[in-house]
C-alpha cells in the first residue's frame, strides 16, 4: 500500500474544506484522529455516499467538489485492495477533482487532457485562489494514475502532475507545503538519475517535509526511506527513518490514522530489508 502518495490528499481536517455541513467537517476530523484503520475501512463508504449527496444537492459548490475527489483519492488508493473497485473509485475522485477545477476556472476545463505546452500555459492563467481547486484536481490526478498504473497512457502524464505541483508552489507556497513536497520528493524518486531521476532534488523534497511537520507526519519518512533510501541503496539512511517511525508516538491530533498505517509499513520495510539491500 503507497501510503506517501495519498496520506495527505484528504487535507488533514481540510477534507472537505468549505462544505456546508458542519456534521460533515467533525466526520473528517473522526476519521484523520481514528487509531484503528479497519473502522475507517469499513466506515468510510458511508461518508463517500454522504458526500455524493451533498455534491448532487450542489453541484456547482467547488469545496465540495474538493472534499469530494480528495476523499475519493485517499480511499480508493489506500484502503481498497481490489484493483478494479479501487479504479472505480479513484476515477470517480478524478472527475469530482476535473469538475472542481473546471467550476472555478472554466478556461482550463478538462486540460489534463491538453498537449504538455498547452497544459502549461493553462496552468499559467491560474490565480493564487485556484490554488485548493488544482490541488484537489492534482491529487485525485495521482490517485487515478497510481490505481491505473498498466495503462502507459495515464503513466505519461506524470510530468503534467509534477508541474500541476510546482505550480501549487509557486501560486502559494504555504498551501498544504509538506505534502506537495512529499509528492514532488516521490515523483523525483521514480527513476535513478541515470534513467533521467532526480535523486537527490527528491531527498530535498522529502527533508522540507519532514522540517514543515516538525517529524510528526511519519508517512513522510516512512517514504522518504522507500522512495529515496531504497533507490540509492542506502541502508543506514533507509534503517534509521523505519526505526524513528515505528519508535514514534503516532497519537499526534491531525496525523494518528496515517501514523498508524505508517507504522504497520515501515515494520513490514524494515522486515524486507536484508532481501532488498
């Protein structure tokens, strides 16, 4: 399970930022501040539906549209182990988060679908309040790539993806910053630098993270050690980071479900170790 790539999709008690349903933000923060994965499993379906209502009653309601593809994204790649109901879902996420760009900027409708320039220039017309609705439509983006991953042609748009990010960075900084860093430190991950990667850019990524969250966030260092550590093969650095996870405290408000999936990976890491290394 890639946690890295999706743990902090749902915005932490952002989820679903800007919905009206006051009910809707304390079932947020129940889930983020659950210590036992299994209930959010099996409870979450119920929230999905919850907010497929809110958003048929407004449809046009871009915070819901928001809510909507970030909790589809992080449900779908993280707690769905049946590959063809974890591409439903996460599809679904990527059309709440297309609907949700396209509501507030309608001249980038649709664009993941532009050529690499002219998805460029499209993300050169967003303002710095389009910064929520690219980051909802960014990180569904992921989740579907990441659930689609046998298809090559959604693979090939994870360029599209990086530079959806560093825009985000450059529209404002401070917006949801550990965890555009933590996806810009996975993407630049993927590959060794002699496959065209870039290391080490991504070991900077991850290390911002990780300041930005004071180390509370253990997801970032649960990937930190599997995206950079293991690339480069380095075991002392990759050990070290499993060890400061498992050895954590994860019961930090805002981070105790993901420490918790976090803590039960970077065992099964730390277990494989000997076999990678």
């Amino acid at each position: 399970m890639l946690i890295g790539v999706f743990v902090m999709a749902a915005g932490c008690s952002a989820i679903i930022a800007g919905a009206t349903s006051s009910m809707a933000d304390s079932l947020a923060d129940a889930i983020i501040n659950q210590s036992d994965p299994e209930t959010v499993r099996q409870g979450a379906p119920a929230f999905l539906l919850m907010m497929d209502g809110f958003v048929g009653n407004s449809p046009k309601n871009g915070s819901l549209l928001q809510g909507a593809a970030k909790l589809y994204a992080v449900y779908g790649a993280v707690f769905v182990d049946d590959p063809d109901r974890a591409k439903r879902l996460t599809e679904r996420g990527f059309n709440y988060g297309r609907r949700a760009l396209c509501v507030r900027q309608k001249s980038v409708c649709d664009m993941h679908e532009f050529a690499y320039d002219e998805f460029i220039t499209g993300l050169r017309r967003l303002k710095a309040g389009d910064t929520p609705a690219l980051f909802a439509h960014t990180v569904s983006w992921l989740a579907y790539i990441r659930t689609h991953s046998s298809n090559w042609g959604s693979v090939a748009d994870l360029p599209k993806v990086e530079a959806s990010l560093e825009r985000i960075q450059a529209l404002d900084e401070d917006y949801e910053s550990a965890a555009v860093h933590q996806y810009l430190g996975i993407l630049n991950t993927l590959r060794p630098a002699a496959l065209g990667g870039a290391p080490e850019l991504g070991r900077r990524h991850f290390e911002q993270a990780v300041e930005i969250t004071n180390g509370q966030d253990l997801s970032i260092k649960l990937e930190y050690a599997r995206s950079y550590a293991r690339l480069v093969y380095d075991r002392e650095l990759h050990d070290s980071l499993l060890v400061q996870v498992i050895e954590a405290n994860p019961e930090v408000p805002g981070f105790i479900l993901f420490n918790t999936l976090a803590q039960t990976e970077a065992r099964s890491l730390l277990e494989s170790a000997d076999d990678y290394f």
